[in-house]
C-alpha cells in the first residue's frame, strides 16, 4: 500500500542517473515528508547522451542545488511527475513600520531571494496590509500586477487620495 501524502522534500537534493547505452535516465530523488520513502521524479528519459551539454550532465552527476532548484521550478517537469509545489508561506514583502517622514510617491524595489512565483498584487497587498483594489489604485508598476512574476521588479505607492 502506497502513502497518499502530496508532500515531498528533495532532502540533499540528488540526482540519479543511469546509462543504457548510448542513452541516459535521469530522476530527482525526494522523499514523502509523512511517511519517509524516497521516490523518484523524472527529469529525463531515455535521452542521448551527446545531447546533454557537459556542464549539465557534471551537474547532474554532482548534484549541483541550482540545478536541483531549476528542475523543480520546471513547469515541463511538473506535468510530466505530475505534482505542484506549494508556495503557502514562501513569500513576504518586508517594509518599513512608518513611511510619515518620506516623499511621495515612495519607491519600492522587490528582490527574490528564490525564484518564487508571486502575483505582485497580493505580495503587495499583504506586504502593504493594502486591500487588492487600493492596490490597483495607489501602485504604479511597469510588469502587471495580476500576472505571476518571479523576478525581482520596481514599483510606486502613490499617496491616497
């Protein structure tokens, strides 16, 4: 009987791969956070071998943590395994307690520590304790706020008026 718990950890991250042939199987080894069993996630199936480049195939070998993080990350390989990651929790907009003594509008830069995907109207209205409609009113940005960024990026509070 098999565990139904959807929660994995990559633990230290390993990949395991294994040649047949000329061709090549890779997996992410994660383990269930409930009941301990490690599986495997598919990153790569019975590919050639001259069609990975030689820093990702050393990658994989030496289980390098931004490649571990990048296969995770990858919506491709999400489908394929058929799981998702849960961000609950992942984000916070740090921000000063009182913004009395600046200048209008004020400038605020985001900068992702992990490339955690956000849509930048909730980070900043949980950031801001701002409801998401003053957000759409007080905020000017250059990427749009109701689409899922992952990259840092700039925007402006505008006084209310």
């Amino acid at each position: 009987m098999d565990c139904r718990s959807e929660s994995a950890t990559t633990g230290e991250g390993r990949f395991r791969v294994n040649a047949n042939g000329k061709l090549l199987d890779v997996w992410l080894l994660v383990r269930c956070v409930s009941c301990d069993r490690t599986s495997k996630l598919t990153v790569h199936e019975r590919t050639p071998a001259r069609s990975f480049s030689p820093a990702e195939l050393h990658g994989y070998h030496v289980n390098d943590p931004e490649l571990v993080a990048a296969r995770l990350l990858d919506p491709a390989l999400a489908r394929r395994n058929r799981f998702a990651l849960d961000w609950a929790g992942a984000w916070r907009l740090d921000t000063p307690s009182t913004w009395l003594d600046e200048a209008w509008p004020v400038q605020v830069r985001v900068v992702f520590e992990d490339p955690v995907p956000v849509r930048p109207d909730r980070l900043i209205a949980q950031g801001l304790g701002f409801s998401r409609n003053e957000v759409l009113r007080r905020i000017k940005c250059d990427i749009p706020l109701r689409r899922t960024t992952s990259t840092g990026f700039t925007f402006a509070v505008m006084t209310a008026n």
